[in-house]
C-alpha cells in the first residue's frame, strides 16, 4: 500500500477526474496522504492554455528536488497534457515515472503496481473508444450539496483553436439508465443539485438508444440530440433532485427541443446556461470553425429567454484569435453587451500543438491581446455590476452550501440563476444542504448578500441538520 496525493490543474473535467483517479487508488488499498509527504504525488494535467506545460515543469522541477532525496518516491502525470505529449514529454522531464491519459484511469492501479516494484518508466495514453468506460466515485469525495455527473466525453467539433478532439478523442456516450441511477444515488447521500458534464453536453445521444425523443425535436436537424430527452428523463425519474445544471453545451445544439425543456422543467432545470460563444464576429467564427453565426447564437438565447423569462447567460470569449482585427474585436464587445452575458471567462489566444490554427498564424501581438481582455474584462465588470444591483430588493431561493470561503461567519450558496448568495447571522442554524429563501439586501462586486425572510429562519430554528457527506480531499490547484 502507498500513500498518494493529487494535484489538479485545468477545468471542472479535470477536477471529476481526480475525483476518479482518487477513487480507482482507494479501491486498490492506496491511501490519499493527511500529513506528511506521499510515495506517489500524481499531477492530472490540462493543456488547453499554454501556460499548462511551464507549470507541469515547474511542479515536475520541485519534485524532482525530493525525489533526489527520496527515490522511491513516484512521479504520476494524467490528463490532457499527458496525452498531448506522452513519450516526448518523459524525455523531455525524466524524473517522471508513470503517465496516463483520461481514458486510462481504470489501468492506474496495475501499472502503479509495477512502478512501486521499480519497474521501468511507462506512458499508456490508449482512447476506449470500442468500449468506453465511465467511473464513477462515491459523493463522501466531493463532500458537497453539489456534484458533477459526466454523460459523455470527447468532442466531434473541430474548433481550429482547440486540442481538446486530439486529448479527448471522439464522442462517446454514457447509457442514460446509468446516468440516472447514479444521480439518484447521489441524492439519497444527500446531493440535491446536479450538473451534468459533457465537452459538448448537448450532443448527447443515447447509445442504447431508450429516450423517447421530445416532441418538439426534429429528427432530421442535424443540430438535435437526445439531450433535451436525457434532463426530462432525470427530472422525472428522480423527484428529490432540486436542481439540474449542465456544462459546456454548444450553441448550434441548443435546439427547440432543448428549449421547451427549460419552459416546461423551469426552476428545477436551472434559470442560468454558460453559452461559450468564443466571439461576436462572423469572421472569426468562420476561422474558428465554430459552426454558428452571430445571429444564431442571439437567436436562440432570445428564444431560450422568451421560454424562460430572467434567464442568466454566462460565456467563454477568446481574444486575439488569428487574423482578429479591431473590427472582430468590437463585434465581440458588441455581442457581449447585446446578450447581456452576467459572466464572461476571457482568455488569450495561443496556439496549441495540432490544432488547424497553428497553419494560421499568431498575428496579434501580445499587448493587443492584453489590451482586448482588459477592455473585455472591463466591459464584463460593468454588466455584472448592474446585474447584481437590479437584484436588491428581491428574494431568491438560495442552496447553501456551506460557511463562505472568505468571510466563515457568513453562510453561502446559490441561486438558480448562478449568483453567489452570503447570508450573514445563520452560522448557528443547520442551513448547509437546505434551499432557503432570502432578500437581497446588497450587491457586492461578484456576489450578493441575503437576509433569510422571516419564514425561512423559523423554518431553520426549527428543523433538524440536513444531510451532510464527507469533506471535501482534493487539492485543486486553478489554471
Ligand atoms: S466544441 Fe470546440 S472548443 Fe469545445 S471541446 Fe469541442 S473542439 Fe474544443
């Protein structure tokens, strides 16, 4: 038996991965170290920025001063980045002992078996795309009211930025009778808000084909999927979820039938969607091979919105993206401000090894980018700024999740539409895990702050603990 510890880097996927490979370790007799230094440290990677790799080699760099200490202690490297670079990348950091890519972590056990017994260096980065495999984790990991279910994994689209179709594979889909009965499991160990995760959740399709396709879904549109069948069937089948939310949904598959699950499924199918739309220039969707055009995007979220009244849209933008003059730049603040987007994660373009883009240059200069994103970030500030303060004075059902990060004393959770809700004076009551309604009383910079109405806190006086799992194990490290 050895002790392990993981480092997590990148997206909300890679963070359920660690979840996985934590899990696949426990079960073979390994224990996640509390103190003290581990034998086996694994690093689960991510390689959509560039930064991912100088990272890596600075973790690996720190590592390897111990390791000339202590030899037998392991390096592991999983994820993106080990699928990227496999071999080259071992050559390239030799104090690495052991690499595996996403698809492989039901084979860590044995090959960790082999390098505590000192065998050589190994790299199996190896799609299941035959037979694909999803493992799930028992909930005392995550220790949350909250948990992320994955329903497929891979990408079909061929962004021309994007190296997640090369680390990823292509798309495999979890059987939908699987999907629900390990929601319903989470919710009788107390979980009562869900999110769906898929690198394009809603191309779902169902691989032993059981979902009855919604009537408002056109079988010949190539947009449709059975993911609009897949939330209806979740919502039925397991009555004691509160909330359903999904990430990352592509926008060409956010279809009529999608949305009449939003009209007919709202609050418990949440008031919020994160809509990457990347940019608000036609051009440069047409570079990037996005597949949707301005106006389609702002078409279906005025439809989403029209079925959905107050619904929040979130999105992913990238700037300076080849060839992105300041043209295609305004057309993205333009967008931004059209949609009213309550979150905006802006990024920097850089190419990324066997991706289309690279054949097409990286003509921006760096300080155009930095001076886009600022100009982006800044425009994204204001909007949640009003959005927040338009909330003063209404009440919201709020999910708590715990004590607040930054200030204990306070309470917090969230809101169907997303935003971060504090509720001071009620660390004494058994709020966490509860849905509790509350009167925004101010508008922070990113987050609210809520007073529990009258009839909430007698409730809360007045009701036993709700149910709690585990704590949360993971060292997540941000990207
Ligand atoms: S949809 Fe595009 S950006 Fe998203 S994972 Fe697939 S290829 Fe990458």
């Amino acid at each position: 038996m050895a002790t392990f510890d993981i480092r997590t880097f990148g997206c909300q996927m890679n963070v359920h991965d660690s979840e996985r490979l934590e899990e696949v370790l426990r079960r073979a007799g390994h224990a996640r170290v509390e103190a003290g230094e581990p034998d086996v440290v694994l690093l689960n990677t991510c390689s959509i920025r560039e930064k991912a790799e100088q990272k890596l080699r600075s973790e690996v760099g720190k590592l390897a001063v111990r390791k000339r200490e202590r030899p037998d202690m392991l390096i592991v490297v999983a994820g993106c980045l080990a699928q990227q670079e496999g071999e080259k990348l071992m050559k390239r950091l030799p104090a690495i002992d052991l690499m595996i890519g996403p698809d492989n972590i039901p084979e860590l056990p044995d090959l960790l078996a082999d390098a505590l017994l000192g065998g050589p260096p190994a790299v199996r980065t190896i799609f299941d795309v035959d037979a694909p495999r999803f493992l799930t984790a028992p909930h005392a990991v995550a220790g949350q009211p909250t948990a992320y279910v994955t329903t497929m994994k891979g990408c079909n689209e061929r962004c021309t930025y994007c190296i997640v179709p090369y680390t990823r594979g292509p798309e495999r889909y979890r059987d939908s009778q699987a999907i629900v009965d390990e929601i319903r499991v989470l919710v009788e160990t107390g979980v009562r808000e869900v999110t769906l995760l898929g690198q394009t959740v809603n191309s779902y399709q169902d691989p032993a084909d059981r979902l009855v396709l919604a009537p408002e879904a056109d079988p010949e549109d190539p947009d449709e999927s059975a993911f609009a069948a897949l939330v209806r069937e979740i919502l039925t089948a397991v009555p004691d979820l509160w909330r359903l939310r999904y990430t990352s949904p592509h926008p060409r598959h956010l279809t009529p039938s999608l949305i009449a699950a939003h009209r007919d499924l709202a609050p418990r199918l949440v008031q919020h969607i994160h809509l990457p739309v990347q940019s608000g220039s036609d051009r440069m969707l047409k570079r990037m091979l996005r597949r949707y055009r301005r106006a389609e995007y702002v078409d279906r979220l005025a439809k989403l919105r029209e079925a959905v009244p107050g619904i929040t849209v979130s999105t992913d933008i990238i700037v300076g993206f080849s060839g992105e003059t300041d043209e295609d730049f305004e057309a993205t603040l333009s967008l931004v401000e059209e949609v009213g987007h309550t979150g905006v994660f802006g990024f920097k373009y850089s190419p990324r090894p066997f991706t289309p883009a690279l054949k097409m240059g990286d003509d921006v200069p760096e300080e155009v980018k930095s001076e886009r994103l600022s100009r982006l970030f800044a425009l994204s500030e204001r909007l949640i700024g009003e959005h927040l303060k338009a909330l003063v004075g209404t009440r919201q059902q709020v999910l708590v999740e715990g004590p607040s990060k930054a200030r204990p004393e306070n309470m917090s959770g969230r809101s169907a539409r997303n935003e971060i809700v504090h509720i001071p004076d009620a660390s004494d009551l058994a709020l966490s895990h509860r849905m509790v309604e509350v009167e925004i009383v101010e508008a922070y910079k990113h987050s609210l702050l809520g007073r529990l109405t009258e009839a909430s806190r007698n409730e809360a006086e007045s009701a036993a603990p709700a149910v709690q799992p585990g704590k949360r194990r993971l060292n997540v490290v941000a990207s």
